[in-house]
C-alpha cells in the first residue's frame, strides 16, 4: 500500500513539473539594448523580419522566445551598423524539467519556446565612420609598380 502512495506521489510530482519552463521561465523575454553613444535605433531581427525595435537606446523590448537565434542591428548617424549576435540559448529551468518531468515537459516547453533565453541586457559599441580621405590616390605612389621607361637610342 505504501508503495502505491509513493508512485502516486511521484506521478503528481512528475505532472505538476511537467512545462516547468513555461511555468517558471516564461513564453517570453524583455530584452534591453545599451548603446555607446546612445540615442541608436537598433532592430531586432530574426528569420529576416524584424520582430522589435528599440529606438532611442537604451531601451528594452519584449519578445516571443523561440529556438531561432537574434541578430540586432543598430544604427545612428556618423557612426558605421553595429550588429550583435544574440544566440538562442537553453533556459536554466529547461535542465530540470528534462531531469525530473521526463519528455512531455519539455516537449511542451518546446513547442511554446519556454526552454530557450537570450542574451539580456545586451551592449553594443558603435564606431564612428571615417571622414572621406582628401588624399589623392595616387600621391605617393609615384614609380610604384610601374614599368621602367624603355631606353632609346639617339
């Protein structure tokens, strides 16, 4: 009799972990993006649409989490595109859930895209573009790979 009461409580245990990730870690994310300088308009970008946008930075933007990784591209005038690779990565609660609440758990936390993160809060430097250069390009290159003059004779 005992022996049945501890499986039952095991199988309520396992049942009531199960999607522990949906539970605990969410469907979705807040995502926040820091610029230096500020004032960027960065896009997140995922499977070639854009699925939010921060704009000024800093800023933050919530997302649906799913398995497809997020690039972020940043733009602001006088600087070059910064992009930042934001990998899809596994959530903590992911770990336990295959441990202790088998395939269903995580079969569910997976469809949902509860199982995954992304990086937060994410920090992108943006460089300043060069000025147009005022040199001539062929300054300084004089005889530079150029054929020797041919000799003539009087």
């Amino acid at each position: 009799m005992w022996r049945i009461s501890i499986l039952a409580a095991a199988l309520v245990a396992a049942v009531g972990l199960n999607a522990c990730s949906s539970i605990i870690e969410g469907t979705s994310q807040e995502i926040t993006i820091n610029t230096n300088p500020t004032g960027a308009d960065c896009a997140l970008v995922r499977k070639d649409v854009v699925i939010g946008r921060v704009n000024p930075t800093p800023g933050a933007v919530t997302i649906k989490k799913t398995k497809d990784d997020i690039t972020i591209k940043c733009e602001k005038d006088g600087f070059e595109e910064a992009t930042y690779f934001n990998k899809s990565g596994a959530a903590g609660a992911t770990f336990g859930n295959i441990i202790l609440g088998g395939g269903i758990g995580w079969a569910i936390d997976s469809a949902s895209g509860a199982d995954n993160k992304y990086d937060s809060p994410v920090n992108i430097t943006l460089v300043p573009k060069q000025p147009p250069s005022d040199n001539n390009s062929t300054k300084g290159t004089e005889g530079a790979g150029a054929a020797p003059a041919a000799a003539t004779s009087p």
